[in-house]
C-alpha cells in the first residue's frame, strides 16, 4: 500500500488535469494517474467553447488560448451538398463570442503547467487494473512501470474518455457505439471558398 490519496483522478486529459489542479489549489489531497507515457500527439478536440473560456479567465489562464487559438465566430454545417445547420456564437451570451479553435495539446500543455503550480504533477504510464470498494472509500489497483500498487482513496475520479477504466470497472456502460467509417478532423485553407469564415 501507498500514503492515502483523498481523491484519485483517472485520466490527464483536460478534464482530469483541470479538476487535480482546482483539488490542490484548494488544498485537497489527490494524485492524479495517466496510462500514456506522454501526452497524446494527435487531437480528441479542438475547439474551446465560450463558456469554459469565462473558467479559463477566472483561473488567470485564459490569454494563451487567445494568444495561441483561432476565434471561430459563425459556423455552418454543410452534408451532401447542403446545409444542415447554422452556429452564431454573437448570440451566445457570453462576453466570449466565439469559440478557440486550438489544439488540444496545447490545452494540455496549459493545464500541465497550471497543475505544477498548484505542487502537482502526473504520473504517467499508470494504469488502472483494479477498483475495490471498502467501508472508507476505494482501493485502486494501479500497474506502474511493471510494478503494482495499492493505492486508498476516499474518491476516484474517471477523467479517462470514451475507453474509461473507471466506467468498466464500475460496470457501467457506456451508451452509443464506435464509428466504423474513417473520419478526420482537420485546419485547411480551401481556395474558392465564398464565405468568409
């Protein structure tokens, strides 16, 4: 067995890496785990909506966003020849009227560097086997670097997307299903485009 993690956050996306650094700003115990070796080279978003660029801002780490991001103000989907939907962000409500267009990567790369300043820091190729409850809480089983560890938590928290260790552990299903058909997500300069955005 390890020391005790309060809380013990499953995944160093975004979301995992955001809520490690508010529970240590906020002086609560946590540890936050990665099964990857490094942050991931390849995009699974890539867009900041207005909303979570207002949470940015309060956290004073909104101005590399902007500095680094594209603002992405109006959008149109377009299928088959025709267009299915309209997206004006001016009417959105926020003082934020667009969305960042940034990779994220770099949202990573922010929220890493947030973290470290909050006296965190993940510990990567770190996967979660098992997840025992007990009266107090939790025991998760985590494979490191060939060894395996204990660790109690009176919390554990799955930040670790759609193939969640969490959510198979705990049984719980995950609604929706794989697409089959290659797709991609990508920036591209279209020449002969008539619309401005």
């Amino acid at each position: 067995m390890v020391a005790d993690a309060t809380v013990l956050v499953v995944g160093a996306g975004p979301t995992g890496l955001l809520l490690a650094s508010e529970l240590r700003r906020r002086k609560v115990e946590c540890r936050i785990i990665d099964a990857h070796p490094a942050p991931l080279p390849w995009d699974r978003a890539t867009v900041v909506h207005p909303r979570s660029l207002e949470v940015f801002e309060s956290l004073g780490l909104v101005e590399p966003l902007l500095a680094t991001g594209v603002k992405q103000h109006f959008a149109r989907v377009h299928s088959a020849g025709r267009v299915l939907g309209e997206i004006d962000l001016s009417i959105c409500g926020s003082r934020y009227e667009f969305n960042i267009g940034v990779s994220e990567e770099v949202v990573e790369s922010i929220l890493t560097d947030y973290l470290r300043r909050q006296g965190g820091e993940v510990v990567r190729s770190s996967e979660l086997v098992d997840l025992k409850q007990r009266e107090e809480g939790f025991v998760a089983t985590v494979r490191h670097n060939g060894t395996t560890e204990h660790i109690p938590a009176t919390w554990v928290v799955g930040c670790d997307g759609a193939h969640s260790s969490i959510r198979k552990l705990s049984g719980i299903e995950l609604g929706g299903r794989d697409i089959t058909q290659p797709w991609a997500v990508f920036d591209a300069t279209l020449m002969g485009w008539s619309d401005t955005h």
